[in-house]
C-alpha cells in the first residue's frame, strides 16, 4: 500500500480520452444514459456509475477517496463544509431520544447544534472535561449513543488519549467519533486508535489558503452508507469546484503540516522566554500536561499556539490591534500567520466561569501560524508584545 504522501499525489480519477495529467472539474449536476435499460437498471441500482452530482460525483469522488485513503478508512462521503458533515453524521445516526456524550470543549458551531438544535428533537449532548476521563464513565446513560471529541481542543490545546476514550466507547458500546481538523490525517489518524469515524472541516488546513469551505466524513462502511443514505436526500454534497481545489491542496498537506509545526514550535519556544507572556501551550512543548499523550498519537504538534499575555482582556486586545503583518480573521489553517483573541470574540458570550470550564483566560490569545518565514512572525509577535 501507498504511503501517505503518495496517496495524497496519486489517486486519481480516471483519465478521460483528452489524457489529462490533472484530474478535470466534472461541472456537471446530473448524468447521460445510453438508453431506457441503462437508465433503468442505474435506477435499480444494479449498474455502477452516476445518476447525479447530489449523489456522487467523479471530482467529489476523488477529494473523498485520498481523504479515506489517508486516514487509513474503509470509506468516506464528502460535505459542503465542515458543519455539515458534523451535522450529517449526527442526523444520520441518532434519533429522537438519543444523547451524546462530548468533551466540553468543541468548534463553536458544534456546541450551538448541541444545545440550541439537536434539544428540538430531543437529543441531548453531555459534556464532560477533555482533562479527566475518568468522569466521562460516569456521564454515560443507557441513552448515550455517540462518544464525540475533538483533540487538540479549541483554543485550550487540550489532549484527549484517543486509545482511552476508545476503551469507554468499546466498553459502553457507544459510536466513537473523532473531529480531527486541528492535525489532519498527515498528523492524526483517530481510526489507528479505534475511533469509528473521523471528520475534517477542509476548509482549514486541507485547503490551506482560505479559499474555500469544504467537509469530509470518513470511517467504518456500514456508519458511512447510514451517512450517505441521510446526506444523498437532505443535500450537503460538496461541489465539483470545491472538491478539485481541495483534492489538489492535498497534494502539498504534508510539507505545509511539516512546515506549519517547525514555525509553531520555534515561535512557542521564543514565545516561553519572552516576559509579557505568562504561559505558553504547544502540544509538543515538553512542558504540556499531555506531551506524552501527544507524542504518542501525533507525528508533528500543529500550527497552533496559545499563550496567555500579561494584562488580560485589555492587553490582549492591544496585542491585536498592534500586530502589522497578521491577519485577524475568524479562520485557522491559512498559509498567512492569523490571531484571535478569544475572550473578546468568538466565546465574548459566556459566562466567566464557561470559560473557564474551556479554559479560556481574558488574556488567551490563539496563534495559527502560517507559512512565512519564521523571523519575520516573530518580528510582528515581539514588536506587538512590546
Ligand atoms: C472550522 C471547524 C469546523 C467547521 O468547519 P466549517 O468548514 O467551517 O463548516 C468544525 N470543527 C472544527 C474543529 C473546526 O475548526
């Protein structure tokens, strides 16, 4: 079998007659049939092949094939975008009645389905601390149907053991789903530690450029075509354009992650030893509470930084507006170093001790380090803090 890498330059599509070295952009919503027979037995179902783009879609097929391929997946469905297939997969699976069992700290739009959306039909989401499993067992009802977690955690950088949330999920027989968008499947491979099915927003660091919103569920067959038979009528199906231009960032995701981490790691080094920062977490710095989790279950430790700067909720503000050459911008995973600032953003809404819970400081500033050259995002980092 392929190597990653390779996998990620290789699978393609079949060439058509015009010999094509990149794979075309299929433009097309639906399909032409030889005849009424053909038509009918593609109908039926007993013929492979394409009805319509909402089905399948031989760009889309290609996106979804390397992204399976890489996270070593029996199979996987492509979405327009990363809530959708975190949508896609709870609609899918769950019914009326059902809970889910998440740690506490999930992408914004996830939480909001579970609390403000999912409640409407009465599925129920209990959220337990990323930092202690051993309350997790204790969450769980006869109810609980999904075990859900995202590892490193936004903005905190928590690690979640994947081999231990697996033995709760196996031991309470609960559907172990894993949102790896922070590592990719260059970095982080949930599925080698037992987790059922893994789900990417594409539009961070597989696409990489902040071009476009795209999705992907990948994992085990039998939860996929559950997926696929929800996703086929309700319609969160990827476009061809989206899925060629992310099928094409897949080919370069391994030496951005590789690029993305030597700067992530050298800034949260120099970072530790600048005075106005108080704390500093990476999850390959030695001293994260989880260095021996991360070190067990990622390759590299990611283009994402935190640290927590002297003067909380006002010096991180300041912090903001004197940065020249980043970005602010609600995106992560762009090639173009960017920063936020949580406590005044994205989580300005909860209480202070939600925050907590999440661990958020008034002072927490989250770094998606990009692609420059190092020196000069450190420049802009060390002018700012001064
Ligand atoms: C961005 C993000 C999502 C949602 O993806 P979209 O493509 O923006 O819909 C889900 N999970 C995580 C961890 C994310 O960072």
């Amino acid at each position: 079998m392929k190597r990653k890498e390779t996998q990620s330059i290789r699978t393609q599509t079949e060439r058509t007659k015009f010999g094509e070295h990149s794979t075309p952009i299929y433009m097309t919503s639906s399909y032409v049939f030889d005849n009424a027979e053909h038509m009918r037995a593609m109908f039926a179902g007993e013929e492979e092949g394409n009805v319509y783009s909402r089905y399948s879609n031989p760009t889309v097929d290609e996106f979804i094939d390397k992204i399976a391929l890489m996270e070593g997946a029996e199979s996987g469905w492509a979405t327009a975008s990363g809530m959708a297939a975190v949508f896609s997969t709870f609609a899918a699976l769950l019914n009326a009645g059902d809970e889910v069992l998440s740690s506490r700290s999930v992408f914004g739009s996830t939480h909001k389905l579970f609390t403000q959306i999912f409640p409407k039909w009465n599925i129920k989401t209990n959220y337990v601390s990323a930092t202690n499993l051993d309350e997790w067992e204790d969450a769980i009802t006869p109810n609980t149907k999904i075990l859900y977690l995202e590892t490193p955690s936004n903005p905190a950088l928590d690690i979640i053991d994947l081999a231990k949330a697996k033995e709760i999920a196996e031991k309470h027989n609960l559907i172990y789903v894993v949102d790896n968008c922070f590592t990719t499947p260059v970095i982080q491979n949930p599925i080698e530690f037992g987790a059922d099915l893994v789900i990417h927003s594409a539009t961070k660091y597989i696409d990489g450029q902040g071009r476009g919103l795209g999705g992907a569920i990948v994992g085990r067959q039998h939860l996929i075509d559950e997926i696929e038979a929800f996703a086929r009528h309700s319609g969160p199906c990827l476009s061809p354009f989206n899925a060629w231009m992310l099928s094409k960032s897949l080919e370069t995701l391994q030496i951005r992650m590789e690029r993305h981490s030597e700067n992530a790691l050298e800034i949260a080094k120099r970072l530790q030893n600048h005075k106005q920062v108080q704390w500093v977490k990476y999850p390959f710095l030695e001293n994260h509470p989880a260095y021996e989790i991360a070190q067990k279950q990622m390759s590299m430790g990611g283009g994402i930084v935190t640290f927590g700067i002297n003067g909380g909720l006002e010096a991180g503000k300041n912090f903001l507006d004197s940065l020249k050459m980043f970005s602010l911008t609600a995106n992560l995973g762009d090639s173009r170093t960017i920063a936020t600032h949580p406590a005044s953003t994205t989580h300005s809404k909860l209480s202070e001790e939600e925050r907590q819970k999440v661990g958020i400081t008034q002072g927490l500033i989250r770094l998606s380090i990009g692609l420059e050259n190092v020196e000069d995002i450190w420049e802009d980092i060390e002018q700012a803090l001064g």
